[in-house]
C-alpha cells in the first residue's frame, strides 16, 4: 500500500531503510545451494503431491526429531509455503462462515486466506503494554460461539514478537479440548526464540492427536522465503486424508524449492545458532533503541524478527507515508509498516507500526536515528 | 486411484509401461537448466506477488508476441502453475453456488479445483464418436441458467485432444458475449497441435478485453511440470486487480521455477518443432494401432498428447484394475487411465480410458501389443 510511496522517494535518489518486511538479509545454509547445484534433470517431473518422500523423510528424522516433535511420513503433507498449508487447514477444518479465534494483532494475510476459504476470523484482543500476553481463559472462551471450530496461534507471532510459553500453550490445549476445537500453530518462527526455555510445539501437546495441526516454512528457518516450500503437520488420519485430496488437484508442490529444502535440513547446528546471536543483538539494540525515543514504547518480543511498537502520533498509517513522501535526514528516510491491519477490532493499533529488526546493527543505528528525528518534525510541523 | 496397484506390480517385478499419466519424457529446454545453474542466490527472497518483471516481460515480449497475442506487462500474472491460476479464476469470477460450463470430457482436478472455489462445474457433452467436436450454440445454451458465470475451456484438450479452431472459438466467444459470460480458456497444451492451420487463442478475440482470461503454464511446454510455473492473464484490469489481491496473500509464486521459466521462454524455436515432429509420430502411431485392436475406437486427435478410446469392456476402472493385478505379457503390463471421471454425466465414458502416448514408439509398440492381447484374455475369461 505504502509501496508506491516508497517506490518513488527511491527513485528520486533518496535511500530507504526497510524496517517494514519480514524478508531478512541472512545466508541461506550452504547446503541448499549445494543441494540444488548437484540437482541435475533432462525433464523436471512432478513430484509426489505430498511432497517428495527424502524431503518428508529428512523433515521426521532430521529435524522434527531433533526439536522433540514425534511424527511419521505419513503425518507430514509438503505445500507450497506456509500459504498454501493454511489454506488447506482453513478449507478442511471448517464450512463456509464458520469461525477461527486469533490473538491480536495477527499475520494480516490470515484475513484473505480465511475470507478466500469462506472462514471468518474473530480477533481476540492482546494488549501492547501486556506485552501482548495470552489473554485468560476465560476471555478467550468468550469469544467462543457454535460456529467456532479453531483457535489458530502463531507461535512466535509476527508481527507482535510474542512467544508462548509450556504453560501458555498447555492452557489453550485445555481450551480446544474442552470445546472440541482445532488448534492451528502457524510456527514458522520457531527457530527464532530468544529464552533461554525450550521452545514447546503444539504438536508436543499429548492426547491431541486429532485436534493439532502445525502450518511449518522452509522461509525464515532457512532463508529461502523464494523456495515457497511448507508443510502441513498433523496426526489427524481423516483430515490428512481430506488435505490430501485437495493437494492432488494441484499436482505438487515446487520441486526446485523442495530439493533446495532437503539441503537445508542437513545444515549443521550452528547455522541456526549464528542466526540466533545475530537476531538477538539486533533485537537488543532496537528495542533499547525505541523506547529511548520520547513517546515511543515498545515491549521486548521473546521471538520472531519483529516488534509493535506505539509512536506518538494519532495516525501511524499517516506517519509512515509522509516518512516516504515529505521526510528525509541527509537524503535518507525509513520505511514501517502501519500496525493497524494487524488488527482485528477496529479502531486498534492507529498509532503502532511493526518493526522488522532484519537489518545489520550499524543499518538499524542511523534507521532508528532517522525514525527519531522524524517524530520530533512531524510533531512540531 | 490405481496407483497402489501399479506399485504392487512393480514390487513383484512387473515392468509398468505408464500411458495413465501427463508427464512427458521430452527435455526442458538447455536454456532453463543454464538459467538455473546460472542463478547464484545468498539468501533466496521473494519475488514480486506478480513474479517476477523479468519473466513478465519476457513472455508478452518474446513468447505471446511470437505467436501473435497482444498484452502487457499488466496483464500478466505468474502464479504456481495453471492450477492456482485456475483456483484465482474461480475465486475472483463467482459467487458460491454459481455454475461454469465445460465440455466433457474435461479435467477432472477441474472438479475439486471448483468445489474448493464453490463453483459448479456442468457438464457439456461432446461425443468421442464425433470427435469430440463442439456442440451447436443451441447446445450449448441450453444449459445457461442465471448462475452460468463463465465458459471454461481446455484448448488443446486434457483428456481428449480435441483442438478448437478459430471458428469454433468464434462461436464460444459469441456465447459468451449473448450472455456476459467469462470466456477461462486453459491452453496449457497451444504447443502441442499438429495441423497446419495457426492456433487460434482465445486472447486473439477482439471487443473480448472483459471477459477472456488465459490459463497458461510452463509445464508441458518446456518439460518443467515440477517447477509450478503458470500463469493468469486478462485485460480486464478489475478482475486482475481482485485477483493481485489473491497473489500478495500468498506472498509470491515459486522463485526457482520462474528462473528456469526465464530461461525456458529463450529456447530456440526448433525446441518446439522437434517436440512437435516427436508427438505426431507417436499419435500417428497410437491412434492406427488403437485402431487395429479388435472392438477399439479411437478418434484421431489434433492435439495435447492424449487421446480417449473406447474399449470392448463394459467397466474401463475394472479393466484397468485387472491389467496391473492380473494380467503380465512377459512379465509386463500396461496402466491406463479409466475416462469416466472426466465425465461430469453419470453414466458417461464407463468403456472408455484415456491413453497418453508420452513414450518412444519402440515402447508404444510394446504397450498396444500388451493392450490387444489383454483385452482378448479379458473377454475369453
């Protein structure tokens, strides 16, 4: 939306730091790019529709049994990105104009995905001074109706950063049980936590089986958002067996980006241990950063790349244009992405923006200066 | 459907000779794999939601301008494969319950494509004793009702072959203007067309802008069915502005298929002409020796690399089922596409398979020459 705007201070000369998408600047694992240099093919075939089995096979051994997570061949569905994965679930587990619960603020592609799957989505509020913290039960369960059949959690969340915790997920279990709802658990972030406490999967949860699905992503993990390579998780027979059916209409999924998947699960472990420091350093310094500017207060997010941050402004849909139109500090501006379509409830986040801590510190330093002096203009225009 | 069957045959060391499926042997062209061995990445980021310029550019420039269809850069839109360009098409093109007409027999992932979409696909007979060809306009209109939204048609045909010529697309195109119909017109296959009059696409009409939408894919047409490549294209800048609304939420198409897919459109134009010198000699082949089998009809068609034939059994499925658990020639067999669910008419196609003549002729020979002895083994029974 702001796009354009951005689009045209660039062509003008001036240099914009991108604090507004989730596409970071971090090596993919050398060996995906070796995986795919050693694919060679005379014609490049379909694969299986569920994906390529050394691709679902190296997913089951590899990884999900290093991070805890017990699931067979069978249990793992390969889709084009986590996209795809979710429009899947949206389509199997509900009718036209059934409801999914989702915290706030939440991944706003969700909105058109459900829409496009006849899925209505019911926000149920987190607050940004809470830091976004799971909601009591009770509050979520108010928001219940005959027509809910899901809760759907991204765990780390984009945009707010949130985390949630053994405890936290074990209570939203308990929800979905006593309800007899899915549990969706969006957790392409998984590996960027910054506790020292050992990330908990929805898929860990026990006596849920037929209640869990996990929407995964190659994307962030590995750094190949371009791959589209996903996978749909879950122990549900009668669902897989649904999701399926509609994953063979569609033949495959891309096969460059799966043999570039398979790669990247055998790089080694300390790939995502120097992403991990390199996040943490970058999230230090930004939200230090941020809250040191005058009436700007951010919570410090456990997880993802990205924080909501509140400006002191009225209009942060407003703000972020004129950064891109009027606003410049020796020919340079800053872009952020206004938080408001994040939200659910109308009227929420007007003066929050998502930041994406994905550039390198020295980047972020004359980023966060440029935000800075940009407030203290735009408030004494 | 078979696909266990045919497993377990191999298993117990059957030699399979595959005439069931689309999956072509020809290869992609050099120009893709040097596209691809060429493409050095760090991280791999998305493309545009659009794909990406580059490959835009180069089908309108140096593909659709080759073959005489005038559109822009805007017009197009890559997406993963023909089968989400499909999807879009019937999100953006209708309201739940509203009906598409198409000519049976058709697609049949068209069915659950549609189903996903809440389109009603109705059925159009064509009669394999006719050669498929297009019913009369009087025909056709017949089955219009108040929620007939689009014409859907697949040109040349998956699974007949049936080609269209201008004329006939003439007269759909006059349908579809009587009634304000959408003309979606699938030619994933306008390589693959062996007489000598020029294709005719759909995008050729002229006062159409507003209602023809192209369905277009890379896969048959550069061997790349595994790269997910396809793409939308339309003049009607309402539709195509809905639809980009699609596209941006699942982020982008796959950025590894669009690389090969940059370099697939810059083969040289013998690729084409070898491909097509190739396929007329095995449908030659195919069609007289179908011909030749005691009680087996089929008509000769003009393009894509299918055809139906009509079998002397009552059940096709059960015949098709019995070759790969019963019957071995030497310890071989032949597996075959049963025709019914391309039908949308109960009842329609129960003798009649699909054949798809993606082999070399030696291996042709070898598969008709099982089929004709099956079929009298089959019958003295």
């Amino acid at each position: 939306m702001l796009t354009p705007f951005a689009d045209k201070a660039k062509a003008d000369g001036v240099k914009v730091y991108h604090l507004n998408i989730g596409a970071p600047d971090i090596k993919s694992p050398d060996s995906a790019l070796e995986a795919l240099a050693g694919f060679k093919f005379d014609h490049l075939a379909y694969s299986n529709s569920a994906g390529m089995i050394e691709l679902r096979t190296a997913l089951c051994t590899k990884y999900y049994s290093s991070v805890g997570i017990n699931v067979g061949v069978d249990d793992v569905l390969i889709t084009t990105a986590g996209s795809e994965a979710l429009s899947f679930v949206f389509h199997a587990a509900t009718d036209p104009g059934d409801e999914v619960l989702v915290m706030e603020p939440y991944y706003c592609n969700y909105n058109t995905l459900a829409k496009m799957n006849g899925v209505k989505v019911v926000a149920v509020h987190t607050d940004i001074r809470k830091g976004f913290a799971l909601p009591s039960a009770a509050e979520i369960e108010a928001h219940i109706t005959p027509r809910t059949k899901a809760i759907l959690i991204c765990n780390p969340s984009n945009p707010s950063g949130v985390l949630y915790s053994k405890s936290d997920i074990l209570s939203i279990a308990d929800i979905c049980r006593a309800h007899d709802l899915f549990l969706i658990s969006d957790e392409a972030y998984r590996e960027f936590c910054y506790t020292e406490e050992p990330y908990f999967s929805a898929l860990q949860l026990e006596g849920m089986d037929d209640n869990v699905i996990l929407i995964d992503s190659a994307s962030k993990r590995y750094n190949l958002c371009g791959a589209r390579i996903g996978a749909l998780v879950s122990r549900n027979k009668d669902l897989m067996a649904l999701i399926t059916k509609f994953a063979q209409a569609r033949l495959c999924p891309p096969v460059l980006g799966q043999v570039a998947a398979i790669g990247a699960i055998n790089c080694p472990p300390d790939y995502f241990r120097a992403t991990r420091e390199e996040y943490i350093a970058r999230r230090n310094y930004t939200i230090d950063r941020l809250n040191r500017i005058p009436g700007v207060f951010s919570p410090k997010p456990d997880g993802a790349f990205y924080t909501v941050a509140e400006l002191p402004v009225d209009d942060a849909t407003a703000f972020c244009k004129w950064l891109l139109t009027d606003f410049r500090l020796d020919g340079e501006t800053v872009m952020l992405t206004p938080a408001e379509p994040f939200y659910g409830t109308p009227g929420m986040g007007r003066n929050q923006v998502r930041v994406a801590y994905v550039l390198e510190v020295h980047a972020l330093e004359r980023a966060l200066n440029i935000l800075e002096k940009a407030l203290l203009t735009y408030n004494e225009r």
